[in-house]
C-alpha cells in the first residue's frame, strides 16, 4: 500500500466520522449551520460561543500532515485537531488527532470520557487493546491499513513493539473528546490524590506511591 493510497483511505475515514456523526455524535445538536468558536469569548456555555467575524481560516488546520517530534519517557505524540485548534468544529461533533510513536513506544492507558475513537494505522505496527467495565481485556495487534475502534469512556491503549516508528489518524464523534491518562490523572493530580488511597488502591505501600509521584513531578 503506497503513501497515496494510505492517505485517501485516511481521508475517506474522516469523512465517514463526520457523516456518521450527525447520527451518533456524542456532542448536542447543532441548531445552526455553523458557530465558530470564540475561544477568547467569557460566556461559559455547553461549548463555545459563537464569534461573528468567520474567515475561512476557521476551518483550516495542517498541524497533523507531517510527524511530530517525540520528546518524552513514553515515545509517543499526540497532535490534536480539536475545536481549540480548528474554531469552525464548534457543534460539529466531531475531531482528528495524528498520533506519532517511537520504535517501542507506548500512548499510555487513558480514556476520553465524551466520545468514541476510531484509529487508522498510517505506518507501522501497533498492539492495542481495551478493557470493558467487565473488566475483560480486548487486543489486537494492528498495521498499517487497519482500522481499530475504542469504545467511548472505556480504558486503552496503543503500545509499537516494532522497530521501526508508527502513526495512526484518530477520529473521535466529539469536538472535543478529553483525555485523562489513569496514570498521570491519579500520581500527578493537583492538590494531589492523598498517598494512603493509592496505597490501599494499589496494594503497596506509601514509600512506592511516593516514587510514583516523583516520577511525575514536573522536571526543575
């Protein structure tokens, strides 16, 4: 499969998110043909408020064509195409995201609690997988071509065991879908989750909470 057909396909998926989306978005009925969002705006609303002044800038993001740099201890990048990077998704229900992984990276278990997500390999290899409120593991291991969907709210994650890099295209039925990686929501959360919890949640002591906890500081 050359780059070409690769990129269509990717492209065709996003179309099809979006159609789908005026059937199963997560996000509430648009009531007009569009409302850009105004991100400076203080009106607190279920979304954005709408801005008057629309250019066709409103509708444009290239932030995902191209890898992203991977600079982190988990080798992966998330580049969204949200509302906050694209104002014309505003009661659109739907968004992108290109996710970029290292040979042997990992985009750790995490959630997005207001939508589902489909992902579509650009490159590489991936084993992915997620667990129902059954808590029954469902995995996969993917490739390049494959489509992969996450069920909305559940725990998943996507982990390059190859050798060489990966990236996939996400599509989500939300504008803005969320993230909250367990990991860094429950070590890192400010004020902080109180060590007892975690100890008695984990099963280990305080000492190995506190560990956890430094591994997440921000770096001085």
């Amino acid at each position: 499969m050359d780059n070409t057909h690769t990129t269509i396909i990717a492209l065709n998926l996003a179309v099809v998110m979006m159609m789908l989306s005026t059937i199963v978005s997560a996000d509430p009925d648009m009531l007009q043909d569009i409302c850009v969002a105004d991100l400076k705006s203080d009106v607190k609303v279920n979304g954005f408020a709408c801005k008057s002044n629309v250019t066709a800038e409103d509708f444009v993001f290239d932030g995902i064509a191209k890898p992203g740099t991977i600079n982190n201890s988990v080798g992966s990048l998330v580049t969204l195409a949200n509302v906050e990077k694209i104002p014309g998704l505003n009661t659109l229900g739907v968004s992108l995201a290109r996710i970029d992984y290292a040979p042997g990276g990992l985009n750790p278990p995490h959630t997005h609690p207001r939508a589902t997500e489909l992902i579509f390999v650009l490159e590489g290899k991936l084993d992915v997988g997620f667990i129902t409120t059954a808590d029954k593991l469902i995995f996969k291991s993917i490739k390049k071509g494959d489509v992969f969907a996450f069920p909305k709210g559940l725990v998943h994650f996507q982990k390059n065991n190859g050798k060489d890099p990966a990236a996939v295209l996400s599509a989500f039925n939300s504008q803005l879908p969320g993230t909250q990686s367990i990991a860094a929501s429950l070590f890192s959360a400010k004020p902080e989750v109180p060590d007892n919890v975690l100890a008695m949640a984990f099963q280990v002591g305080t000492k190995d909470v506190q560990k956890i906890k430094s591994k997440f500081a921000p770096k001085k």
